[in-house]
C-alpha cells in the first residue's frame, strides 16, 4: 500500500510540476489534448491557445530514463541546416519538460493511407532529405560503430529465439562485415526516421517541406542507415520498387559506389531487422504490448529481403536455422506470454 501511495504522490507532483512549467512558458490557459505516446516513457501533448495557436509538450520523465537535452541540440543542429525540426519554446532538462513547435498532424504514414499516389513524392522528398543532411559537417554524437551493431542485436536470441547461446555465433560472422563499415565516412543518423516520424510540410520549400520528430537518439553511423529505417518500415508495407528506386536516387545524388553502398544497406537492413524483432518481442513480453506481434511478419520479411545479398549467404544460412518462422502459432504463443517478463 505504501509503495502505491508513494507513487501516485510522486505523479501529482510531476503533474503540478508540469502545469508550472506550462504557466510559465505562457500557455497556462491552453486546452491540452494527447497528441502520441510512443514505445518508450515520453508523452506529447498538444496545447491549444484561445487564438488557435497550438504548441506540443513533451514529458519525458528522468526517473524512467528519458533525457530532453539531447532533443534540444539535436534540433537546433537539424535547424541550422535547413531541415524542419521543432523549434524549442520552453524547456526545462530537470524535470524533462520541453514545449515545443507544433509541425502539425500530416505524417507521412497517415497522408500514404489517405492519398495512396503521395507515396512515391514523400519518398522522395525523404530521400533528398538525407542527402542533404549527410552533406552538413557532422555533429559530435556517440559511435555507431561495428560493436554497437552487434550489441544491440542480443534481444532477438535472448527474446524472440528463446536462444541466448546463438548470439556468439552471430557476432561471429557478423562483426567482420561490420568492421568494414567503421572505416567509411560517418553521418548523423536520426534512428527512428520512418513514415510515423515524418510530417510533410507543403508550405515550405525544398527539404524543409519535411518535418523530423523522435531524433533524440541519433548517433554517428554509415549514410545506409537511415534509408534502411524509412524503406523498410516495421509498421507499414513500401513497395519493393521504391524502395529500389530510393536507393538508387540516394546513390545518384550522393555519387557513392552503388555496390558498396547496396552491400552495406544489405548488412544494416539484417542487423536492424534483427534488433526491430527483439525489441518487439521485449515491448510483448515485458510491457504487455501485445500489438507489436503483429509487426513482425513485415519485419521478418525485409529480414529475409537482406539476407539474399551474396555477401550474406552465410549468415542467412545460420538465421534460417536458429530463429524460429513467424508462424501465426509462433506469434500466439508469444502474445500468449505477454507481461510474463518482467525484467528481460
């Protein structure tokens, strides 16, 4: 009992706290409304003024692991070179409030349901996005280097495999590939660059039309990266022939050797693939999201997509054989131990 007291004192006061912060940033008397919540702890609300005006609030606990300051920088280095992020309000790191620009409610994902033939303009615009953001001077992140890839892949042998003792095997053959990926140039990459994350922006001009959220996690890492997580979207299908044609814009427009760059957007695609299924298996067993199964079918797919590159006959071989087929039985049964781990 006590512990649960504790707690709901601990939300009161991070709901005052929070009603402070937005009174002093001048939007007291705003209307708030859920805008998202996503698959980590941070919430966003919209804020809407008597004059129409709208601005979004981000909560971001500390005590679950969420860090606002990184949002911050990140934002103004997307904005000082021309791209569309948020501008930052108010923010208070503390606490981990931000009030934020709104960028509206036309995400890419929602505009490719509603008007199908926006699918192939808002790759594009996506495509010549990250051409010109991996043009810009670098901004000082974390690596991602050959050891991060292959720690961040220990979820889907732990988790989705039930098969911890593959993971061994897996950096094996995997890390040697990677290697050659630490010695080409790297870029910012923004992570979770996706239809979900995208907001098309028609009123402003050139790669600005598009708007970037959830950049908080970026790291420096291999130019393939990100086009690999906007043309292989866990949550939506893309066509395989935009996504070759992406690939081959991005190619043509950055000048890049076209088979290595193919080669390297082949690793990455697996070892993210790989890391999506483990995570959505954690999002399941640990925090009782079931709906995330659901993803993993596509997820297997461009999986299977990857590992018809040449290069990666090999490990292909050792995948087929020790990660388990998505069966609709398969996918019950882990719905079935949904909210059964705790702590994985």
């Amino acid at each position: 009992m006590g512990t649960k007291i504790e707690k709901l004192a601990q939300m009161m006061d991070r709901i005052a706290a929070s009603q402070e912060f937005v009174k002093a940033a001048g939007w007291g008397t705003a209307r708030k409304s859920l805008l998202a919540g996503d698959a980590s702890n941070r919430r966003y609300d919209r804020l809407t003024a008597s004059d129409g005006s709208t601005a979004v609030f981000m909560d971001a606990p500390p005590n679950k692991g969420e860090e606002v300051s990184p949002f911050v920088r990140i934002a103004k280095y997307l904005i000082q070179n021309g791209l569309s992020a948020p501008r930052i309000l108010a923010q208070d790191p503390e606490n981990g409030f931000l009030l934020i620009e709104d960028l509206g409610d036309d995400l890419f994902a929602r505009l490719m349901i509603q008007q199908p033939d926006m699918c192939r303009p808002l790759y594009t615009a996506a495509t010549d996005m990250l051409v010109s953001l991996h043009k810009a001077e670098p901004l000082e992140l974390p690596i991602c280097d050959s050891d991060w890839l292959v720690r961040m892949t220990d979820l889907v042998f732990d988790l989705y495999a039930n098969n911890g003792a593959g993971f061994a095997r897996f950096d094996r053959l995997f890390r040697p590939m990677a290697r050659l990926l630490d010695h080409t140039p790297r870029v910012v990459i923004l992570r979770d660059f996706h239809a979900e994350n995208l907001l098309w922006l028609p009123e402003r001009k050139g790669i600005a039309r598009v708007g970037v959220l959830d950049f908080q996690d970026a790291l420096l890492g291999h130019p393939a990266y990100d086009l690999v997580s906007i043309l292989q979207d866990a949550r939506r299908d893309v066509a395989p022939e935009i996504e070759a044609e992406m690939i081959a814009r991005y190619i043509a427009n950055t000048r890049t050797d076209a088979n290595d760059f193919q080669a390297a957007y082949a690793l990455l695609g697996t070892q993210r693939n790989l890391r999506i299924l483990g995570i959505f298996a954690r999002l399941c067993l640990r925090d009782g999201k079931a709906h995330y199964v659901d993803f993993i079918p596509r997820v297997w797919g461009y999986l299977q997509r990857n590992l018809k590159h040449p290069n990666l006959a090999e490990l292909a071989q050792f995948l087929t054989e020790t990660l388990p087929y998505p069966s609709p039985d398969f996918l019950e049964d882990l719905k079935a131990r949904c909210a059964t781990h705790p702590n994985p």
